[in-house]
C-alpha cells in the first residue's frame, strides 16, 4: 500500500511504501552473484515481462519496478491534522545496458544516444495515462546515491500529484515570466555566460554549471541552451550533442573525485511552455546533511560552485 501524507506543520509530503524494503540488496558481495543478477543477460526471468526493448540481443531493457514506490492500492484517507490521500502511478526500471558493470562514465556516446531515446519514450508512455501530473527519470549511482542493485539501471516514476518542490518551480517561473515576459531559466543561462564563474563545459546545444545556490558539493546542472520545457522533443542531433556531453562530465567526476557516487535526474514536463526550460541534475553524494540542516533547512555547502568549477572544467 502506497500513501501520500502531509505535514500539516512544514507543509512536506511523504509517500509512505513499505513495499520498498523488500527490495534485495547486491553492492559489495562477491563477485560470483553476478550469475544471478536479475538485470543481467539470461535472468530475464527474475523481472516482471519487459514493456520495451532495444537490440536483440537486447541492449536496455524497461520492466516494471518488482518492489514499486506506487502499488496502487487504495487506503483509508485520513482527515483532520493528519491527513493523506491515495496516489496512483507507475515505477518502472530501465536497464540501461546489458554488461552488468556498463556504467554511464564508462559508455560509449552512441551506447547514451540510446539511453537517452529509451528515457524519452518511457517519459512519453508514462504521460498518456490522463491521472498522471509528473514524471521522474532518476539514476542512483552507488550505495550511499541510493542504488540498492549494482548492474547499471535507472528508474522512472509518475504520480498523479505534481511535488511541492516542483509545484513551487512551476509557480516562480510562471511568475518570472508573466512579469518580464521572458523564461527565467533563460534569463539565469544568459548571466551564467556573462559572468563565466560557474560554467563547467558547454557544447553548441548544451551548457553545464554549477548553480549560483548549490545545494551539496561539486553538483552540476545541464541545460539545453536552446529554450525548450519538454525533454523528450529533443532531435537527434541533440541528442547526441547530450550524450557527449554528460561522457565528458561524469568520466571528469570519475577522475577527480575518484568514482563518487551521485544522483541524476530529468527536471521537465509533458508540454512546450514558454516559462519552463527542461535541465538535467547530477549531484555526487560525497556529504550528507547533518543535524543543522535537517533542524533548519539551511543547507550547509562546504564547496562553493565558483570553486566546483574551477575543479570539474
């Protein structure tokens, strides 16, 4: 049973799913699991059927989530000071290659062309369902980015809410731009390249920099320069600009900060709307928020993005 519940005091959200603790746990064992990972070549059986798949031999692979966020099972509301509702959705994992180790530092560009179109399509399938209001697309790298299987995969999940914390994205922006008729995030990319302090890499279609407010160390943000809020209208061409793009940032995280774990994730929505602009977040998990943080919500950054991109450009 999945349950949306509010903090009537802070105002957050929680999906309550102990479904996910049933989830099986493979980092650090020895290496002869590899036989019976689930995700790999000729343990097909150990997932639910595939929704999609490219290659054949298959290369990436789309099935069900066994241990979903969302099960979408009804519960008794609660009202009051402690209220909740039921949620639908989806969760689906996508493999993103069939070597068990096929990391995307490790890719070739054409293997993250791939890996890119597989995203678009899931994030297309997931929006024709009418309850659904967002779509994630995630990546955990590593046990402390929250990976609990070591065979290189990401996950998609929809909700028919849209998150506070995008909800409150949406509203600035849609403020910003009725104000001054012009997207915010266009605005914030055109004095990033007018100062030039935080720029990591950019390409013809793409830009990379650490945000003016960085929340943990070292983390980045990707943006097409072009204005766009629907990630999966991307060309080809763009896509591979992408592609080469994030090979040269992550192998550049690899190198530098020694193989750290990290979270990528696909901020973007479902339409072409002139005050969103889709990006791309990788954040490498090399601190966690200690007591001030979570008694505050001030967040602590021991790096600042000045210096993040004096060391990852």
């Amino acid at each position: 049973m999945s349950n949306l519940r509010y903090d009537i005091l802070t105002g957050n959200t929680v999906i309550i799913s102990e479904n996910r603790a049933k989830r099986p746990f493979d980092i650090n064992l020895d290496k002869n699991h590899l036989a019976t990972c689930p995700f790999c070549p000729g343990n097909e059986e150990n997932t639910p059927p595939h929704l999609f798949s490219k290659g054949t031999p298959w290369t990436i692979r789309v099935v069900p989530n066994k241990y979903p966020a969302l099960n979408n099972e009804l519960s008794e509301n609660q009202a009051g000071i402690f209220s909740s509702e039921n949620i639908t959705g989806s969760h689906y994992v996508i493999i993103d290659s069939d070597k068990h180790y096929n990391y995307l530092h490790c890719m070739e560009p054409e293997e993250i062309v791939s890996l890119i179109c597989t995203y678009s399509w899931v994030m297309k399938e997931l929006y024709k369902e009418e309850t659904i209001k967002y779509v994630q697309i995630f990546k955990n790298y590593k046990k402390e980015g929250g990976s609990s299987l070591e065979h290189s995969h990401s996950q998609a999940v929809s909700l028919s809410f849209i998150p506070k914390q995008i909800q409150t994205q949406l509203d600035n922006a849609e403020g910003y731009y009725k104000e001054n008729n012009t997207c915010l995030f266009c605005k914030m990319l055109q004095m990033e390249k007018e100062a030039n302090t935080r720029i990591i890499m950019e390409s013809d279609d793409y830009i990379a920099f650490a945000p003016y407010a960085s929340l943990l160390p070292y983390e980045f943000s990707i943006y097409p320069k072009s204005h766009s809020s629907n990630f999966s209208n991307m060309t080809n061409a763009q896509h591979i600009s992408l592609s080469i793009l994030i090979k040269k940032l992550l192998f550049k995280l690899y190198e530098v900060l020694n193989n750290p774990a990290y979270n990528l994730y696909i901020n973007s929505i479902n339409t072409e709307k002139g005050s969103f602009h889709w990006n791309i977040r990788i954040v490498p998990r090399i601190s966690i928020q200690a007591g001030f943080e979570l008694s505050t919500g001030v967040i602590l950054n021991s790096i600042s993005p000045e210096k993040t991109k004096a060391i990852l450009s």
